[in-house]
C-alpha cells in the first residue's frame, strides 16, 4: 500500500505541473490530482474531498480573504491612479537602461515590500520593462525572471514584510512579521545580491550568443504604455504607512488585525491624495474584489490538493524520516516545508498545510519560534516557483506573453536554484546562534 501510495502522490504531483502547463484551470487540475492522490491510497473517496479537501479550502479561505481582499484593492488604487507606474518610471529613470535589470527589480521589490499585490506589480512593470529590455537589446524572454525575482524572491520572505507568507507563520509560531532578526535580513540581502549577478550573468551569456531582443511568435510589437501624474514621493506615502503602520502595531495587537488596519489605513490616505487620477471607484472596487477572489480560490484549491496529499501514507512516512533526523531539527523542517510548497506550488499553500502539521512538532523540541518562522518563510520561497506556480504561469504567459521554453529556464535559476542554497545556509546560522 506504502508503495503504491508513493506512485499516487508522485503522478498526482506531475499531472498537477502538466496539466496547469498546459493551461488547464488550477482549480480543476486541483480536484482531479487530489482524487488521483486519494484513490492510490486507498482513502474513503467522499472523506478525502468532502472533509480533508473541502476543510482545508475553507479554512484557508476565512483566514486569509479579508487581507487578500484588502490588498487586492490597495493594489487596484495604486495601479488604477498611477502611483505604481510614478515608482517603476522612477527606477527606469534613475538607473537607465544600462542598469534595465536591476531597474525592473527595484521597482517590484518596492512595490511589493509595500504591500502591493505581486500580479498588480507584473502588469505594472511589464510596459517599463519591455522598453527598458528593448533598448539595451536584452533578451525578452528574460523578462520573466526579473519581475519574479523583483516581486517574490526576497521581498516576501524577509523580515518586516506585509506579504502573506510571511504572515502564515506568525499564527503558530506567536511571532511577529519581523522574526528572525539579523539573520533573516542577511538572508533576504544575500538572495537579492546574488539573483542581481545570476540575471546579469544570464543575459551576458545570452547575448554573447547573438542572442537579443527576440519577441515569441504571436507578441504584439509594442507594450501597452500609460503616462501617470502621480510623484514618486506621493506615490510612496501609501506604502510607508502600510509598512511602517503594520510593524508597528504588530508589537501590540494581533498580526492579521495589525495588517487589516494598515492596509485600511492605506487605502484611505491612498484615496485621498489619488482621488482625482482614479478613473472610477466602482470600478477599482470590482476589479479589486475579482481579482482577490480568484487569487484566493487558485491558492485554496492547492491547499487542498495539499490537505489530500498529507493524509496519504507516503506523505507521513516522509514527514516521520524528517521529523526523526537526530541533530537535524531545523534542516526538517526546512525541508518538509519546501517539498510541501512544491507539492501545491503555491508558497502560502505550502506553508498552509506544513505547519499545522509541523508547528507543534518542532516546538515540542524546544526550537528557537522566531527561527522557526524565518526558516519556513524562506522554505516557501524555493520549490513553490515550479512550472505550475500560479503567479509564474500568469507572468510568463499573461502579461509577457512568453512561453514556458523560452522564458521558464531564467526564472527557475532565481526563484527556485538559487533561494535553496541560501536556505541551507540559513539552517547552519540559525542552529550555531539560537
């Protein structure tokens, strides 16, 4: 049975990647490769969809909708207005388009440590990024990677942060957003560097081959370009008091209610100085609310393929080997966390089936919660980005208009390869020091 439960969690895992490559619904390849996982191990089929499935998708959804919802609609005010375009351009004109990459992945790292919403970050950097690669004749499949790397590498994952995986943690492990202290800064800065001289790299070698910018068949020629009236200091002034309000008043109330009010916070001061360069608040209301929904439901349907999956024999077989590793505490639940991420392709999914699990494990050991959390911060951050990440296939085929073959290989090395190593390192730091 051990056996052919391995057999039914590996092929559910593949048949998720390839049927969400192939642009099936995420919702849908969710619900059959939960049934494929269920039927190899031999589980009560309406128990496995109606309980593990359905419970876990419902919980997910009542944490986290109303900070999901809010953010979605902070995102579509700073978009709709153009303050999200006043910071890209700013990055575009102080860097230049020698600088094109790193231009591209200051403006997204702002934007989205601002507490802006990763998909409204894409299609707001897109635009400046297909003139700023055009220029500097860099390869447009490398697009991509430098929106991911800017949006989720090292911005959702260090400390202080308003994005939800770095949220997740604080329910089990009663910390704060900025746990983790020194080291996890040291970590966050050490993936940026390192992603910085990967991309350029990347591109160097690229463009030695006499390869430049080079548009998939069926790419429109030109971006779509918008014009903003909004100042880069006032279009910060909405992002500092999100985070500067967030981190604060996590010190004295409750993590979710901390972000609830800065985000509420931030849409009224956003509102209030943008008003006059939105185009319709009915309209930023709906598109807002839309697109937390579907965000949303894409999450939970993995969480529960997860749900599923962790109910398997082979999925507990594996978390008792890392559980029992001697001397290897923080190591398994690095690991655990990153295989679980992987599985549901999804950082907060993964991190939304792990630690229920893991959490009360590893504190019945004594371990350091404020490492706890950075490490599995940081552990949602490397397998997640596989080929069926709902944020990478929106980026790579939604707003870049790429392919998977051409575009897929650069953003496996910044958002997958490289966080891993770095991981490991946080590990050995955070088991010398706590």
């Amino acid at each position: 049975m051990l056996t052919l439960s391995y057999i039914g969690l590996i092929a559910g895992l593949g048949l998720l990647v390839l049927l969400t490559m192939r642009g099936i619904n995420i919702i849908i390849a969710a619900l059959v490769c939960a049934v494929l996982v269920a039927l190899s191990s031999q589980m009560n089929l309406s128990e496995a969809m109606l309980v593990y499935y359905m419970n876990a998708f419902t919980k997910f959804f009542a944490t986290w909708f109303p900070a999901i919802l809010l953010g979605a609609i902070f995102g579509r005010l700073m978009d709709d207005s153009g303050a999200a375009l006043a910071i890209a351009q700013k990055a575009k004109n102080t860097l230049g388009e020698s600088r094109a990459i790193l231009a591209v992945v200051a403006a997204g790292a702002i934007l989205t440590y601002g507490g802006v919403s990763v998909f409204v970050v894409g299609f707001t950097l897109y635009p400046i990024a297909f003139e700023l690669f055009r220029s500097a004749n860099i390869p447009h499949r490398m697009i991509p990677a430098a929106i991911i790397f800017g949006s989720i590498s090292f911005t959702m994952v260090s400390p202080g942060s308003p994005e939800i995986q770095n949220l997740i943690p604080t329910t089990y492990f009663g910390t704060t957003a900025t746990a983790g202290g020194l080291i996890g800064v040291m970590m966050g800065l050490l993936i940026m560097v390192a992603g910085g001289f990967a991309m350029r790299f990347m591109v160097r070698r690229a463009q030695a081959a006499g390869e430049g910018f080079d548009l998939p068949a069926g790419h429109p020629q030109q971006a779509d370009q918008r014009i903003t009236t909004i100042g880069f200091f006032s279009a910060l002034i909405p992002l500092i008091i999100l985070v500067g309000g967030f981190n604060l008043l996590s010190e004295f109330i409750p993590v979710i209610d901390s972000l609830l009010l800065a985000i509420l916070m931030s849409l009224l001061v956003g509102y209030l100085l943008y008003r006059r360069s939105v185009p319709s608040l009915s309209n930023m209301l709906t598109v807002g609310t839309e697109n937390a929904l579907v965000a949303i439901a894409n999450t939970c349907a993995v969480v529960g393929f997860g749900a599923v999956a962790s109910k398997s024999p082979a999925f507990q077989s594996v978390v008792a080997v890392l559980t029992d590793m001697p001397g290897m505490e923080y190591a398994g639940l690095a690991i655990a966390v990153t295989v679980i991420a992987g599985i549901t392709g999804s950082a907060s999914g993964g991190l939304g089936i792990a630690l229920p699990i893991l959490a009360p494990i590893y504190q019945g050991m004594g371990l350091d919660n404020g490492a706890m959390h950075r490490i599995s911060a940081l552990a949602s951050g490397g397998l997640d980005s596989l080929p069926h990440n709902g944020y990478v296939v929106t980026t790579i085929r939604a707003i870049c208009r790429e392919t998977h073959d051409r575009a897929y290989p650069a953003v496996f090395v910044v958002s997958v390869l490289l966080p891993l190593p770095v991981l490991a390192l946080a590990v050995v730091l955070y088991t010398l020091f706590t």
